[in-house]
C-alpha cells in the first residue's frame, strides 16, 4: 500500500488539522472531528448538519460554509460518525431555528442520526428535522443499507437546502425542499478499480485489468454486475440507461446532470465521459439546464464514476443557482 499517510490509525485527524490549516474561515473541533462555518450559529436560520465516514471528500467537510452546510461530522473511514459527535454539531449550529440532519443511507448513519437527535432535542429542546438520501438505481437493498443507497444527490440536495436555509426558510420549508430534491434524483455508478482503506491495507474487493463493476457503492459495495471493459460511449448508455428507467426527466424546466469522479479518474477522462453522458441525455429528449463535474463525492482512490440526473423546476434552479461559499463549491460570492 502506497498512500501519503503518517498512520492509518490517524488518517482522519491529521487530515482534519490540513482542514483547518488551509481553511482558516472554518472552524474544526478536533476533539469531536466536527467541521463548522466560521460564523456559526446564525441566528434565525435553519441549521444543516451532516456527515459520514470519511474517505469521501470532499464530501462532507468541503460544504461546510455560507450557502450549504454548517458543520460537518467526519467518521473513520467508509464508517458512520458517532451520535455523541452528530449531538454535538446539532447544538452548536442551532440559531433558534432548528435543524436540518442529511443523512445518506446507510444503516450506521440512519441510526447513529436519529439517536443524536432524539437525544438533541431531550437534553437541549431544539427541534430537528431528517432527510435521507437515497437516489442509487443500482441496487435496492445492500449490506450497507434497506433500501437504496444515498450517493451523488446528497451534494445537490446540500447545495438546494443550503440556499432555501440560507434564505431565512423555516425549518419545515427546507426539509420539504431537500425531500424534493432526493425524492427527484436517480444515481448509478461504476467502477475500474477498487479502493484500499488505509487501515486495511489492501484493496476492498478485486477486478481483473478487463473488469469494471456496474452499479458499484461508495464504499466498495457490489453494484448490478461485472462486464468487460469497453469504450466510453458504451458506458455511458450503462450510466444513463437504468437513471432514465426509474423516472421520467423529460419536459418540465430540465435538469441538473452531476457526473461525478470516484476519486482516482482525471477530469480529461470526466469530461469524455460528461460528453458521452449528454449526447445520450439529447437523444433521449432530456434537456440539461445546470451541469457540475469533477469529483466531489469519492470513495478514495477508486477510479471509475457516477451519474445523478435531478428533475428539476425554477424553484430549484434558482436555488442551484444562488451563491455559495465553501471550499469544495463556490460561485456567485
């Protein structure tokens, strides 16, 4: 295992203080391994919380900021935070007017969430509400998970929630506007490689130098099936086929196509594959309002990658569209 690393055991942490030594506008708790915006709580807005193992990045610390989230909470790797760390996000975020838990899902998180904030809102009375994302055609159940997974909307629903939160909504308003966004998006993924977990030492799963694995998870999870490697157009139509079998994007006001890295694709090869993606998306009658690409929820050094398509309507677009500031995204500021 090659890896830039001091030691596994302390990947995390020395991982967090490079957060906080190349983002002085944040805030980190190292102690709980908590990511804040620097000039959180504020006061009457909606709080957005989330988190999940790390080994995802920018996913989720690089959201942290005006315009999407207000503390991250960073978990070992590909391992759930604990509820002891997501309580404490949650009251310290908290401006008087509630907060918002996204949660991808996975059995850990959805789990580990619900007890913080059953335990938030006993000990200090705020109020919390929860989205969980799970926008993953691949599979309907896994290891990880009952039910589809939560992959690629959760970025897009942090950046719409974040806007509308932003904008001084209300606490029902922002969740019913993230429950909007996951209940209209789709992911599905690939993979040419695996990844290796520091703490393991050795790749998660093996692919022949032929193989990719169709319809893979964040954290190495099986996907749909293995076939051999083919050009780009071809996986594309694997991509984009099964997203447009689960839901209808045509008509309506578009939508935002995310193509997104696993971690170790260069963008040279994102952007083929982005064009790909596109031509298919015309001919099938799919107009692409808003585009985002790069690598922005990865699963280590996993070379492969993934489509989310959102259905989107003015409202969202405009939320989209409004201003963000937080290392990962930034436009309009």
């Amino acid at each position: 295992m090659k890896k830039l690393v001091n030691d596994p055991a302390t990947v995390v942490a020395d991982a967090l203080r490079g957060v906080a030594a190349a983002h002085p506008e944040l805030r980190v708790d190292h102690g709980n391994r908590i990511v804040y915006r620097g000039d959180a709580p504020v006061a009457g807005k909606v709080g957005l919380v989330s988190g999940g193992g790390s080994g995802h990045e920018p996913l989720h610390a690089g959201f942290v900021g005006p315009g999407m989230l207000d503390a991250a909470c960073a978990g070992e790797v590909f391992t759930s935070p604990v509820p002891d760390q997501i309580v404490a996000a949650t009251t310290a975020v908290d401006g008087g007017a509630g907060v918002l838990h996204i949660v991808k899902n996975y059995t850990g998180d959805v789990l580990n969430f619900e007890m913080a904030a059953e335990i938030a809102a006993a000990e200090t009375g705020v109020q919390v509400a929860a989205v969980v994302t799970d926008d993953d055609v691949a599979v309907q159940d896994s290891l990880y998970t009952a039910g589809r997974r939560g992959v690629g909307v959760t970025v897009l629903l942090e950046k719409i929630a974040g806007a509308a939160a932003e904008q001084g909504r209300g606490l029902d308003e922002v969740a019913e506007v993230a429950r909007r966004v996951n209940g209209n998006g789709r992911s599905m993924g690939l993979a040419l490689t695996s990844c290796t977990v520091p703490a393991a030492g050795r790749p998660t799963f093996q692919l022949a130098d032929d193989e990719i694995e169709v319809g893979i998870g964040i954290h190495g999870e099986p996907g749909r099936h293995r076939r051999p490697m083919a050009p780009a157009r071809e996986l594309a139509a694997q991509l984009v086929e099964p997203v447009l079998a689960d839901l209808d994007f045509t008509g309506g006001d578009g939508v935002i196509c995310f193509l997104n890295g696993m971690g170790g694709t260069p963008l040279i090869e994102l952007y083929l594959m982005f064009a790909e993606v596109r031509a298919l998306l015309d001919a099938a009658g799919v107009r692409v309002a808003r585009s985002l690409v790069g690598p922005y929820i990865t699963s280590l050094e996993m070379a492969g990658c993934s489509l989310t398509l959102l259905r989107a309507d003015d409202e969202l677009i405009r939320l989209w569209d409004a201003p963000v500031r937080t290392p990962a995204l930034r436009w309009g500021v």
